[in-house]
C-alpha cells in the first residue's frame, strides 16, 4: 500500500511492511490523539480466533493480516482505518492509523538481538509500546516474563490482531491452534529465539491497551497498584518527529529506575522525517536517558538496535 523505498530490501514474508513512509510532507498541526482504553480479554478464547487465519514465523503464531484487513473491511473494524488506509493507499494516516496492520521488519532484528545478546525476560515486567501484532512481547511472555502489556494506537489492532496472536501463542504454545491447512511458514529471521512453550494461564499475566501513548502513560499511572516496567521494547516507532515528545515522555514515567528500553529503527524513514539519528540527538538534548547502539544491520537500508537506561542507573 505504501511506496516502497528503493534502498530497502523487502521481505516476502506475508503481511510483512518494510519501510513507513507518507506521500505528504508530514504536518507539523496537532492531532486528536485517541483516548485510553483497555482491551479486556475475553472468557472464551476459541471466540477470539474465529474467522482468522493462522501463520507462523520464527516460531511464533500471528494472525493472517490479509484476512483480517478483509474481515475488518466487512465490517469488524469500529475504528475504519483499514478502508482509510486502502482509499489513502498509505500505511500511516497520521493521529488516525500508526502501521499497526503489518508487521515491519525491525521487529525481526529485535527478535534476532534477544537471542544473540541473551536477553533475560525471567521474572521482568515487561511493556511492548506501539507493539502492533505483539510478537516482541510474546517472545518476553515466553521468555517466563512475570507480566506483559502492550499497547497499540488503534483499538483495532489490539482486538483483531495483538489479542488473537497473544492467545494463539498461549494455547498450549499454540499446538492446538487452528489446522495444518491454515497455517504457513515465513522466512524466519537468521536466528530464532529460544522456544519456550506459553501456556493459557500465560494470558494472565497479560493486558492490552490502545491509545495515544501520553494517554496511556496517564492511565496506567493512575492505576493501583502500578509498578513500573524493567523493560520496554519498541520497534519502528520513531519514524515522526512529531511524535518524540511524547514517546520519550512516556518511557521516562513508565521505566523503572534500573529498567531497559529496547528499541528497533531504521537509520531514516523517507516521507516521514524521523529516524535513528534524529532521535538519538533529542535524546541527547533531553538529558534523561543514556543511549548505546548496540547492533547495526546493514542489510538493504541500514537499521539499529538502541539501548537506553536513565542517566542515572545502575
């Protein structure tokens, strides 16, 4: 739907985007951010996969995205940011749709990086910010974390897709989870996580909330109790300028003392302005947050794995 960049190399992986990217000179006008919400999760979750078409990459369960844009089109999409997004032929309606329907391709390289720098999700709480189809936070679920929330801007995607993957991955690790018929492998990443079988009592340790992230920051703060996150992961969501204000606002209420943000982009998201470098520069001018660039990809347009801790953690 959107313009591919010529530098990216794109991946053939079913509902896969690999580059966000606008045909309009991003506004600098507000936006009316959408209000707070949490997605409970619903008793019977044979229900919540119903109509939905199973697939699988790197071990993980996720819903078909071109099925789901096809029920949503029928009418399960409250929201209609599929039929905006196909009538604007653009992944990003700015303050309306955030990408969410698809899966970008850092989230594979942060999948990559747990593994190869042993991330430990024992016994973490763990929060996956602008999650999309959640899979970094299921990898922490499998990875024993001690509780998971995810949040997505549009209410749609935590419904249709975030919550019917988390469940998927939950069910007996998923084992039980629609047919053979139904399900196709993608191209997995070079390295695949370590398998750790979920469990339905796993969801229990989950929530789901949409939202504008100040908005969510405020209702989880004004939450009880509420402990903070030891670790926040995020993936191709500094792609605005717009935005950053915001972003790092919110991982500065929400992040423990000592906690960990880790988080996926592309060196520059053409269209749209944001990128690494832009960030990682206010960032510095914020002086909250110490940032580490701990991996590059240099496979089609160049991509970064950041660290960031407060400045003052141990």
């Amino acid at each position: 739907k959107s313009k591919q960049s010529a530098d990216t190399t794109a991946d053939s992986s079913p509902g896969q985007g690999t580059d966000k990217h606008r045909d309009e000179t991003p506004s600098k006008k507000k936006f009316c951010f959408k209000a707070a919400k949490e997605h409970n999760i619903p008793e019977d979750l044979n229900k919540i996969l119903e109509n939905k078409v199973i697939e699988t990459v790197s071990d993980l369960y996720y819903m078909n995205m071109s099925v789901v844009e096809k029920t949503c089109l029928d009418g399960a999409d409250g929201e209609g940011i599929v039929s905006k997004s196909v009538s604007s032929h653009s992944d990003l309606i700015p303050g309306v749709y955030e990408g969410g329907l698809k899966i970008w391709e850092c989230t594979f390289d942060l999948i990559d990086y747990f593994s190869e720098a042993d991330i430990q999700f024992t016994n973490k709480t763990v929060l996956d910010l602008g999650c999309g189809a959640g899979l970094l936070g299921i990898v922490a679920l499998r990875g024993k974390a001690e509780k998971v929330h995810f949040q997505d801007y549009n209410s749609t995607v935590i419904d249709e897709i975030t919550l019917p993957n988390a469940v998927a991955n939950c069910i007996n690790g998923g084992n039980r989870v629609g047919s053979k018929n139904n399900r196709k492998t993608s191209k997995p990443p070079a390295k695949r996580p370590r398998k750790a079988e979920c469990s339905p009592d796993a969801l229990a340790k989950c929530r789901f909330f949409s939202g504008e992230w100040s908005e969510v920051s405020q209702l989880l703060l004004s939450s009880k109790p509420f402990s903070k996150y030891d670790i926040i992961l995020t993936s191709e969501t500094i792609y605005n300028p717009d935005y950053y204000s915001a972003l790092h606002d919110t991982l500065a209420q929400l992040l423990d003392k000592n906690g960990r943000v880790y988080l996926a982009s592309k060196a520059y998201y053409f269209g749209v302005g944001g990128g690494i470098y832009l960030f990682e520069k206010f960032i510095e001018e914020r002086n909250v947050f110490r940032t580490s660039i701990v991996k590059i990809i240099d496979k089609g347009l160049q991509r970064y794995i950041m660290e960031m801790a407060f400045k003052d953690s141990s």
